[in-house]
C-alpha cells in the first residue's frame, strides 16, 4: 500500500474535522475523495502533506511513518500537493515558474556563478511539453487562462517527481471544455509516468469519469468508500451528497 492513513484525526478548538479517518491509497491508483464543503476533504489533505499535524492517528508513506513530518520532507519522499487556489508566480514567464520548481527539486538554487536560464533547461522544457505549455513558455503565467495557470501549478508540482500526487479540486472554476481537457491530461500524465493520484473534486462526472476508488467524507467521517459504481449506489451518499432518494 503506498499510502495509509490510520484513525486520523483533527481539532480545532474542539471541533472535530476529521474524525478517525481511515484511507488507503494502492501504488498506481487514481483515488478521489468527496463530500459537500467542510466535510474534511482539504483539512485531510494538509494532514497527510504536513500542513497540519493529526490530533491522533498515524499517517504512512510507503510503509514509512510520515505522521507530523514538515511539508518539505515529505516532499522530498515523493509526495505532490496542488492547492484550490492556482499558487504560481504571476509575474514570472511560464517557463521561470516550472524552472524554478525543477532547480529547488534538483537543490541547485545555489549556484551563483552559473546563470539560471542555462540550468536544467531540458528538463524543464520536457515538464512543459508534458503539461501541454511549451507553446507558451515565454509568456508572463499571470497572462494565461485559468486553465493553462492550473497546468502550470500541475508542471509545477511535477516538478519534484512525486510518487504520488494529491490535487486540490483541480478543475474547480474551469469550462466544461477546459474540465474535460484537464480530465484528459491528468489521465495521460498518470499513465505516461506510473503517478498514484489522489484528488478531490465536486464535478460528479470527472469523478465518475477517472476515479478507480471513492471515499466519501461527511462531516469528517468516512461515509463510504469503494469502486465508484458501488458508490453511486450506496444509499447514504445518495442522501447526504447525491441529492437523489434512498
């Protein structure tokens, strides 16, 4: 199992987030997590990245106790992380934003007598051909659609070579036409590279479109959890968040 997370919980002044959530994640599945807003899904995800530390329970990386480690350790064991909000650098082109995420992965930010544009630049030019921006390279991120700028965050995030990749709502604000063309992408990039992903989403059919594995989050708890069918049918998750009749 590449990740597990066991009886995982987290409170804020007494309220509970995430209660005693139990998840494993297989090496090479494409996992999504759901609920309506506040049920946990991003709480749990800072968790797991160390953004927050559990007020119990245990978190496992390839069989490694990752439990409270600082985010850029766990990083640097190979997981990934995108956040709802597009976090790039506006002002930088395209290309500097991915370099600079390949040059920290690569710990060369250090080299002051070699000029940066010269340094790792095929790797980043192959990121970008991955992410399908190669033909924007140049132009300031800032510039981009809100599409383009949650590929570039996703170039970004490849950049560290995860292992594993948790994406926030990665097409949350998008076009239907710009959903199914990240759907597409994010399915490529996985099968091309063997990434595991785990993501939330609210768009119930890019859920039932990629996922292999849903668990559903209420009010911090695990509701339910399997392949997506058996989900779809499961008659609490069709009260609680499907909206349909038990």
């Amino acid at each position: 199992m590449l990740l597990r997370v066991e009886g995982v919980s987290k409170a804020f002044d007494g309220f509970l987030a995430v209660d005693r959530v139990d998840l494993a994640v297989e090496k090479g599945q494409l996992a999504c997590l759901i609920g309506p807003n506040g049920a946990g899904k991003s709480t749990l995800f800072n968790l797991i990245t160390g953004h927050l530390r559990p007020s119990r329970g245990r978190i496992y990386f390839r069989g490694r106790d990752i439990t409270g480690l600082p985010p850029h350790r766990i990083c640097r064991l190979g997981i990934g992380r995108s956040f709802q909000r597009t976090n790039i650098f506006p002002r930088l082109s395209v290309f500097d934003n991915v370099q600079v995420a390949v040059l920290a992965h690569h710990r060369q930010t250090l080299r002051f007598f070699t000029p940066a544009r010269k340094l790792l630049r095929r790797e980043t030019e192959a990121l970008l051909e991955a992410v399908g921006l190669a033909d924007v390279a140049h132009l300031p991120s800032g510039t981009l659609s809100y599409g383009l700028q949650k590929q570039l965050e996703l170039g970004i995030a490849l950049a560290s070579e995860p292992e594993l990749l948790l994406l926030d709502e990665p097409t949350a604000g998008m076009s239907p036409q710009e959903t199914a063309s990240t759907i597409a992408l994010l399915a490529r990039i996985a099968r091309q590279r063997g990434l595991t992903l785990l993501f939330t989403e609210h768009d119930m059919e890019v859920v039932f479109s990629i996922a292999e594995k849903i668990t559903v989050l209420h009010q911090g708890r695990v509701l339910a959890e399997g392949p997506p069918e058996a989900v779809r049918r499961h008659p609490e998750v069709q009260r609680v968040y499907l909206g349909e009749a038990a």
